[in-house]
C-alpha cells in the first residue's frame, strides 16, 4: 500500500496581526422569524445529489510471472465520441492500449485517439496531471483497455477516467447526516437523463448491479453491495434505485465510490461512477435531557444554556440551531423565532442567547419549548445533538425601556448586541476592502489588487481550511482596521458570508453599498471535490481534503445561514467563451465532470446563493489563470465595479 502524503500546514505570523484564541469567540446571537424555520432546517439529501456521466477506474498495476507489469479491466464505451484521461502521477513508462469487441484488435491508445493532450485536473492549486485522449466515430460495446509498464514501474497506481457523451447518466447521494464513528453511512443511486424528460426510462432501469468501493482513513478498501430489494433504503423493489450501506469504525475521511453496470435502452453497455467524500468524526459532546432553563442577562435577552457531557479534550467550535415555541392566549403553541449561534463548551455548557422581543412578538406567555434542536460540529456541520422537543423554563426577563417590542424586527434582534471595540482608537486609520482568494489558493488578486481603492491583500496562500477557521483568520486579519468590506475569490466568498454571519468583525462597522462581493464561489460546492478525494487516496491529498467545498458538505453548512446574512452578498459567475470553430472549455480536465456552463472548477448552477444578489454571469472568463480563457480575478472592467460599490 502507498503511503499518503502528509500535508504540513504552514502558519506565517507576519501574514496574520493577530493569533487565533482558543477562547469562546465573539460570536453573534443569530435569529429570525417562523417564515423562516424550513429554511434553517436540515437540507434534503437529494439536493447536493452528483450525477455522473463519468467512470472513474482505479488503476493497479500487478507484475505477471513473465516478469511484465500488466493491469487489465472492461471499458464499456456508450457513445460514438467520447474522451479519457489517464493519470498516471506523471510516469513516462506507462502504455495503454484499447481491445475493439468486434475485431479482438489490439491497438494502442495514440494511433486509436483521434486527439491528445497534456492537461490537469484540480482545484486551484491541488491538482493532478493526466493525459486526455478524445475519440470519434469509434465502435460501442465491451472494450478492453490493458495498461503496461515498459520496465519497471515508476508508479503502480493510477486511474483510468472515461466520460461518455450518451445521455444515460449516474445520480446518487448520502441520505443521511449522522457521520459518527461506529454508525451506517448509507447511498442510494440511480440512473438518470441529461434531457429533461426521458419516458424509456420508466420502463427500462439501465442498471443491473452496483456496490460502493469504500476506502477507510488508514487506506483500506472495502466493497459494499447495493440492492434494489425496497430493503435497504431504495424505497420500492425493481424500481431502479440502489440502495447500501457501511459501517464507521474510525473516524477520519472516508472516500466512497459508487459503481453502477448495466445496460442502456439502446442496447449499449452503461458503466458510471460517482466518487463522494465523507467525513466521520467521534462523538464530542453528548446531551441526556428534556428541559433546559433560560436566565436573564438584562436588556431584554435570556442566555439559554445547553447541559452537555463533553468527551473529549479538544476546544472544538458548534453550531446550535433551534426553533423556540411558546404557549398563546389561546392556547394553543405558536412560533417564536429561530435561535442559533456558533460557540464552545463552557462550565459544561454550550450557551445561546434569545431577544425576549421575539417572544413579545409573537404574543406567547407559557410552556415554552425548543424544537428541532441540532447541535453540530462547526467544521463539518455534522450533527452530534438532534432533539425534536426539549422543554424550556423561562423565568423573569429584565426589559430595558428603549428595547420592548416597536412592531420591527431590529438588527439586534437578529445578530445580538454588538460588542464595544475598546481598542478602536489604535486601529488604522479608514476602512478597507479586503481582497481574499479562495481554497488552496496563489495570490489570485496579486497583479490586480491596484483596480481597487483603499484594499488591503489577505493573504493565506496554498492552505486548506474550513469555512469556519478561514471566516476566523479574514476576521482576525481585519482586526487592524476599523471597518472592512470584502471582495472575495472562490472559496473566500463563503467563508466571508461565514463570517458575517457568526462572528462580530469590522464587516459589521463597514460603510458603502456592497459588503460582501464574490466572483466564482461554490455556494452549493462542486462536484470536483469528491474525484479530488478519490485521487487524492493514491497520489496524495496535496492541499487536503475538504468537506466545506463537496456538495453535501456545502448543503449541510447552507442550512444554517439566514436570509439576512444572505443579503448582504453580490455574487457574480463566469464560464468559458463559446466559439463555433472550437470545443469549449475552460479545462480539459475538469470538462469531463462538469455540467455546462462552468468556469473550469465552478458549474454556474451550483454558484447561485439564494437570498443575495445575483449580478450576473459574464462568458470568456475560468476560475483561475492557469486555465483557457482568463483568469475571473483579472476583469478590469467588474473589478472596477466593485471596487466603486465595495463598503469599506
């Protein structure tokens, strides 16, 4: 077995004024109205769903008694034109070769493919070469493909990725959130259409057989079989959807693959695979009652503490997101408010607070109670803590005078009182734009940060963080002035809507039209995330794996963020320039996974935020400058945009 790099995270002081404090952070009292409840409820699973048209197969090179190092496997091939990529960790000593079904013809790849071409796959930074091999007129069926190794190996492992251009595709999704060590991760998966209606497909179920290849955090693979019995998750028999599951003994990254066969209605060989990340974590905290109690810390708010059993020693952040429900003149129980807050363990608590204007609002007098409790880790948003109803006492509430009930809903109603900068005096004179890049990042904004007026650079390069540490270290970064508005890049945009959301930071002092202004953010993640993963397990993770930025893993952290903090943000999309003479793309790479249009990283669906200010989708611009097109980072003409808007 190879042994995964390990990726050395690498901390600069002097890009940072201030060190991250292990103490409760300056956190906000979040909260909002009823009408708002479904929105802060868990995301339905089928949201963050990725649909295939790829085969993603692992390669394992094995030495025959003859002394040549050979791997051999099926390649079903459904479409006259279709592509392939190989990589191969950059070796010079592999040969592939391609059996035809029909004529038991032997031909190498180079004298079958009709284009070939050097390319990279990846996230920003983190990405993997491979060769990309294009095909026309070819025949379908069940190919062979045979890899060798002229010589001794110079790596073992590798990948073969097909992707088909059949309109036959491959949907699947986790359904369920509980990613604890010793639980049942469980899938379900089906095949689809890239049209929008397909009626042979009630009658005909492409898929025979499917099972997941499990791969553990120490290395190991598993495979898991998946049944359409309407026994395991997969709702009705013979009703093509596959349904499995997996048990969790560590925690760690867990990386699982789907792997479906079949046949397609026209009678050619369907084979697809999703590739997804998951992340398990221990039990952290543990919470065994039905009541909890809310005391009065003047002005008008109640500090609800949360009994719970901490197990382990580490200071780890979670996010609480509850309804509160009350007792009306009538009787009956009615909605209050939603409550949520991002905070650590303290005296064996975790604390959120409630305006008692909620409750004046919403006329309610008795038997209170929470419902719909979570209470998640604030990396993953992994829930440790579900309740469905808790009890809640609510003593006497201390009310100031200027903070009853007015008929409006007021913005420390819904963030919680704003602390007192003591040390506002010292800070650098006039606010600043900050200009953050994304996940894995260079200095994307670097040769362009002169578009924009009174900027300051943040600068966290080629690191791997989680939506809440990044959205802690742009907080601390900003600490030396006295405001800051954002222009953010990829990954930097959620972590500053993050930020804005629970933390106190100059973004709540800043002046102007636009707060928060991103370009290129996976909002809802991308699909690359979990094929990096997969990767990641033979070539090394490079930056890291991140769950923040999978599809499931950006649905479960959307879950929580409210539709005024959503405001607040102008997002802007790109994709690549189309031209009639040419195929398009912003990647070769990336092209075979993404769903048009996209900028190379970025599929234009899944970087719409619901709730903020869509200004936008503008074509021949790709996530980064390393791609076709330029760079999004390096429009003069909407960087001029938003440096005019940004607050400051």
């Amino acid at each position: 077995m190879l042994q995964k790099k390990k990726v050395l995270s690498l901390i600069i002081p002097l890009l940072l004024p201030a060190v991250l404090s292990a103490k409760t952070p300056n956190n906000k009292q979040l909260a909002g109205p009823p009408s708002e409840f479904e929105f802060m409820q868990k995301a339905q699973p089928e949201q963050s769903a990725l649909v295939s048209k790829t085969a993603l197969l692992p390669v394992n090179l094995k030495e025959t008694r003859a002394g040549n190092w050979v791997w051999d496997s099926d390649l079903a091939i459904d479409s006259h034109d279709f592509s392939f990529m190989v990589f191969a960790n950059g070796s010079k000593n592999w040969q592939v070769e391609l059996i035809n079904p029909l004529t038991n013809k032997v031909t190498a790849i180079d004298d079958l493919a009709s284009k070939s071409i050097s390319t990279k796959f990846g996230l920003e930074q983190n990405n993997y070469p491979g060769e990309k091999y294009s095909f026309s007129n070819i025949d379908t069926g069940n190919w062979k493909i045979r890899v060798k190794s002229i010589g001794e190996p110079d790596q073992l492992k590798g990948f073969v990725l097909v992707s088909s251009d059949s309109k036959y595709q491959l949907n699947s999704y986790k359904t369920n959130d509980d990613q604890i060590t010793g639980h049942n991760i469980h899938f379900v998966t089906q095949s689809t259409s890239n049209e929008d209606t397909i009626e042979v497909l009630k009658d005909f179920k492409p898929i025979s057989s499917a099972y997941m290849l499990v791969t553990t955090p120490d290395g190991l693979q598993q495979q898991h079989a998946m049944y359409d019995d309407g026994m395991h998750g997969d709702k009705l028999a013979n009703d093509g959807l596959f349904g499995g599951d997996f048990k969790t003994f560590e925690a760690g990254n867990y990386t699982v693959q789907i792997n479906a066969t079949g046949t397609n209605p026209n009678g050619t060989p369907f084979y697809r695979t999703t590739e997804h990340f998951v992340p398990v974590i221990d039990q952290s905290i543990y919470m065994d009652t039905n009541k909890v109690s809310a005391t009065s810390t003047g002005d008008n708010r109640l500090k609800i503490g949360l009994d719970v059993e901490k197990l382990s020693t580490a200071d780890n952040y979670f996010r609480i997101i509850a309804e509160v429900w009350g007792e009306d003149t009538k009787g009956s129980m009615s909605p209050v408010s939603w409550i949520s807050t991002i905070t650590n363990v303290d005296n064996g608590q975790l604390n959120v607070e409630l305006d008692g204007r909620w409750l004046e609002m919403a006329n309610v007098a008795n038997n209170y109670e929470l419902r719909n409790l979570r209470i998640e880790d604030a990396n993953h948003f992994i829930p440790l803590v579900n309740k469905k109803n808790i009890n809640l006492e609510i003593g006497h509430i201390e009310k100031s005078a200027d903070k009853s009930f007015s008929g409006g809903i007021t913005n420390e109603m819904m963030m919680g009182i704003r602390p007192f900068d003591a040390n506002a005096a010292e800070k650098a004179a006039g606010g600043k734009l900050l200009l953050v890049h994304g996940y894995c990042s260079s200095n994307v904004w670097g040769s362009y940060a002169g578009q924009f007026s009174d900027s300051a650079t943040f600068a966290d390069f080629d690191q791997n963080r989680s939506h809440d540490e990044f959205a802690r270290r742009i907080r601390d970064f900003g600490a030396q002035y006295p405001s800051f508005g954002v222009v953010a890049h990829s990954q930097g945009g959620a972590a500053s809507l993050h930020l804005y959301t629970y933390y106190w930071s100059g973004l709540d002092y800043s002046s102007g039209s636009r707060m928060i202004q991103t370009v290129g953010t996976p909002y809802q993640g991308t699909p690359l995330a979990g094929n990096l993963a997969a990767l990641g397990d033979v070539f090394g993770v490079g930056c890291g794996y991140n769950s923040n930025l999978t599809t499931s893993g950006a649905s479960s952290w959307l879950a929580g963020i409210p539709t005024w903090a959503r405001n607040q943000v102008n997002y802007y999309t790109t994709s690549f320039a189309t031209k009639w003479w040419r195929y398009d793309y912003c990647s070769l790479g990336t092209d075979l996974f993404l769903s048009d249009p996209e900028d190379g990283v970025i599929e234009k669906s899944r970087g719409q935020l619901s709730g903020a200010t869509n200004r936008g989708h503008k074509t021949g611009w790709c996530h980064t400058a390393d791609m076709r097109d330029p760079g999004q980072t390096g429009d003069s003409s909407r960087n001029s945009t938003m440096s005019n808007y940004a607050k400051r």
